[in-house]
C-alpha cells in the first residue's frame, strides 16, 4: 500500500504542511485508514477513491477522523495532478462536495481547493477564557479589531487574533490539556493571527484535537478565517495572504480568494512539493 507525501502550501521547494496520499480503487475500512494514518505520523492522510463523477474522499490524523482537511487536500489535488493529468477534481467528502484543482509547474504543483460554506459566530466568553488559559495569554493579548470567534469552513475553529507578532511567536502550551478543551469544545483547531496589513496575516494553529501539537499550513482555517473577515466586514478587498509556520522552521505561503456573498465558498491556494520517499 504506497503513501504519496507531499507538503501542502510550500514556500518553494522548502516549508509547507507534510500530508499522506492514499489513492486506491476503493476506501480501506475505517480502522485500517486510522492505522495507516497513525504509521504515517503526518497532522493528516487522505484517502481517495473513484466515485461517480469524482473521488470519495476521507481524512485522518493520527488519533482521529476530521471531516475537512485543507493542506491534504491541496496534496491531493497535486497527487491527482501528476497521476491523472491537470485539471479540477470533484471531491465528495463526509459532509460537503468540493473541488480541487491542481497544475504542473515542474517539480512543484500549483493547487487550489474550493472550501465548503463558511460561518462564523462570536466565541462564548467562558470558553475563551479558557483558551486563553491554556496557552498563558490574558486579555489585554487580543486585538480588540478582531474579537474571539468560532469558525468554520468545513471544521470548526477557534479564532484569537493577538496584538503583537512577539505574542504569537511566543505561543506555547500543554498538549494534553488542549486535547481536552479542544474535543470538549469541538474544535479541529485553535487558530491564532496576528494582522500584519489589512490583507496579510500571520497564523499559528494548535491542532491538540489530532494528536498534533502545530499544524505548519491549514487550509480549512484559513477558508474559515476569510469567512470571518467577511461576515466581519473587514477590509479585506477580497483576498489575503496567510504566513503560516514561520516560528516552526516550516514557512508555509496560503492565499485566500472570495466573493462578498455571505458564506459562500473560499478558493485557498498555494503549492506543493513532492517530499523525499
């Protein structure tokens, strides 16, 4: 059974998200996909099979199933790329239909996924005050211009957006303790930013819900991050560029493009580069 591994999101032929690539005639059962996924040690794996007009598509992390997953996506579209050709995927997930895109550029793959609707709401005060807790920030961290939030674009989010960018590179935490606030509360991930301009953003991820302490480049967030800013009415002209992975030595470029139409999908883009077997 061969695992493709690529990194999603790559800055160049350097950075990105490793993700697994499984594409076979049909799924594995559930718990073999776990294993698998597990073996492979990445934040995800995908599965992918034909299906009627697409690919059925799964997404494990270690520990667990998520129903979305952006960078491994964006690695598929790349794998589907190179084995089938350029072109626009149909993708058939858990709980949406999406597509990927994905075009050769000589070693790298140009890919581009259109996220599932995004929402977003503001967080429940108690809950981020426990976020707050767990990565020792206070109050006076968040920059009051983009108040806590839970997000989604096919994964549910935390959003804490922080003041300064020495804030967010001094972000550490206890990988157990955000395991159990994570899956309490539902999240995939907790997202913290950090606005550089209007349209440059620098993130971090905490991924506990996975097994995952950080996540270099995440897609489904950054769809869900665009959501934000647009339900928020923020300036966002219609696209922005995330620097995702930068204070774990794995810089990771993300752009998101999107309409002004309320929970509409996000096109998140970026490269990906073929890892070393």
């Amino acid at each position: 059974m061969s695992i493709l591994k690529l990194a999603a999101f790559s800055d160049g032929h350097q950075g990105g998200n490793p993700a697994g690539v499984w594409i076979g005639d049909a799924l594995p059962g559930a718990a073999d996909m776990q294993r698998i996924a597990a073996e492979v040690g990445f934040s995800e794996t995908a599965f992918a099979a034909p299906v009627a007009g697409g690919w059925r598509v799964r997404y494990f992390s270690p520990e667990t199933e998520v129903p979305f997953c952006g960078h491994a996506t964006v690695a598929l579209g790349a794998a589907l790329a190179q084995q089938q050709g350029d072109g626009v995927f149909a993708l058939t997930l858990n709980q949406a239909q999406i597509t990927v895109e994905g075009r050769r550029n000589g070693s790298l793959v140009a890919a581009a996924l259109q996220s599932p609707p995004t929402r977003s709401q503001p967080a429940p005060s108690a809950l981020v005050v426990d976020a707050l807790a767990l990565f020792g920030y206070v109050a006076e961290d968040l920059d009051p211009r983009l108040p806590p939030a839970l997000v989604h674009a096919g994964a549910d989010h935390l959003l804490l957006a922080l003041h300064s960018r020495a804030a967010l590179a001094a972000m550490h935490y206890d990988l157990a303790a955000g395991r159990v606030l994570m899956r309490r509360a539902g999240w995939a991930t907790i997202v913290l930013l950090v606005a550089e301009t209007a349209q440059r953003f620098h993130t971090r991820n905490a991924f506990a819900s996975g097994g995952v302490l950080e996540d270099p480049a995440t897609g489904s967030a950054t769809a869900a991050l665009a959501g934000y800013l647009r339900d928020l009415g923020w300036p966002h002209g219609g696209v922005i560029d995330i620097v995702q992975g930068e204070d774990m030595g794995m810089r990771s470029l993300l752009r998101a493009e999107f309409s002004s139409t309320p929970g509409s999908s996000v096109r998140v883009s970026g490269t990906a580069r073929l890892m070393a077997a």
